[in-house]
C-alpha cells in the first residue's frame, strides 16, 4: 500500500491500533529505551 505522505501512514497505524502513543512526559535520553522495550 502507497500512502501519499508521513500523516497518511501514521493515521492508518492509529485507525488498525499499531500506533502506540506516549501521553505521559518523558525524558527520551533515560526512559525511551525502557518503553520500547516493552513493546
């Protein structure tokens, strides 16, 4: 599947629930590798 740009792709990851968003503030040098762990 073609996607005409990056917010086409990102709306299609969010509408079949792969896009997986961070709420909470973190700091991305300490905690980025720990979330993507867990994933």
């Amino acid at each position: 599947m073609k996607f005409r740009d990056l917010r086409e792709f990102l709306d299609t990851l969010e509408a079949t629930g792969d896009l997986v968003r961070i709420t909470e503030e973190i700091d991305p040098n300490l905690e980025m590798t720990e979330i993507a762990d867990r994933t």
